[in-house]
C-alpha cells in the first residue's frame, strides 16, 4: 500500500465533493471548481467529512496510482478552499513586469518587450517597488495550472549562475560560479 495513498483526506467546511460512476471527482469550494478523472483500479470512499483511497491490487502501477491520485485530491480540496500562491522575482537591472488585467508585459534585457496572455483560471499581480526587485504574484485554486504557468514565465528567461540574473522564485537559492581569476604570474 501507497504510503501517501493510505492518508486520509479531510474536507473542509463549505467544500462539496461529487464522484461520478466513471470515476470522474468533482470538488467545489468558495475559490471555484475543479475536476479530476481517476484511474477505474482507484476506489474512493467518502464518509463524514474525510475521504479515503483505496486499490483494486498490490502491483506497482497500482500504488504508484494510488499515491498520485490521492495526492492530487488532496491538492483539489486545499485548492477551493484557500488556494495557492507563488511570487516570482526578477532580478537584473531594467528587468520590469505590468500586468494588464491577463495580459503580462515582461521587459527582460531582450530587444523587444514580451507579451504573455495569462489563463482566467490565474489572478496575476505585479509588485515594484523602488530599490527592490519587481515581484510576479500568481495565485489560482488550481495547482497544476498555477506550476505550468509558473514555469512558463520562468523559462522566458532563467537565472544565470554568474550574476544570479534571470526570473527565479522568492526564496530560491541559486547555485552560484565563480567568475574568471586573474592569471598568476
């Protein structure tokens, strides 16, 4: 059995979860919606407010399922009821963003300004303050959206190992180089 599969899942006051015949959960909170389809080898019980996963067998694609599936529930319920957030930090002199409702302006060193639509499901916010760093807040009830978008901005420009310049998350440590050293004579 799944070490992370056995866990229970508890649901909060004010969040619903529906399971359909074909094994399809749908979680409902005061943050939005969000659906998952679930393997047919996965059961799900649901009895007074905590949910439980359980297998069909012991193989290996069954526990590993079993893990996979209980963790990304349990992402759901947490999802709907408080949501996630990540703050980006983009670090490099005359590197700026504005966002303008979902659309993203990202100025990054490059000859040109880069426009990234944001997806509905992502309330993106922009933070620049004098002498500090310009700041990228995503938050979304949807944790898988919320990394893919993440991720997205991230590449567009990563951080170096030199200068540390580059878009990188708050509260990353970046793993540094030393620069060139003057020959010895």
């Amino acid at each position: 059995m799944s070490r992370i599969g056995k866990l229970a899942i508890a649901i909060p006051q004010g969040v619903e979860v529906k399971v359909s015949d074909n094994n399809v959960v749908a979680v409902k909170g005061k943050l939005g919606e969000l659906i998952q389809a679930v393997d047919p080898a996965i059961t799900i019980k649901i009895e007074d407010g905590i949910m439980n996963l359980s297998t069909a067998g012991e193989s290996k694609d069954h526990k590993s399922k079993h893990g996979l599936y209980r963790s990304l529930l349990n992402n759901m319920v947490t999802g709907v009821s408080q949501g996630f957030t990540t703050v980006q930090e983009l670090v490099g002199v005359g590197f700026k963003a504005d966002a303008k409702g979902q659309l993203l302006e990202l100025s990054l060193g490059y000859s040109h300004h880069i426009y990234l639509q944001i997806p509905d499901e992502v309330k993106v916010e922009t933070v620049t303050e004098r002498g500090k760093n310009p700041l990228i807040k995503l938050s979304s009830a949807d944790k898988q959206l919320l990394g893919q978008v993440a991720a997205k901005i991230r590449s567009l420009r990563k951080p170096e190992p030199y200068k540390g310049k580059g878009i990188k998350f708050q509260g990353e440590e970046l793993r540094r180089k030393a620069g060139k050293s003057a020959e010895k004579k």
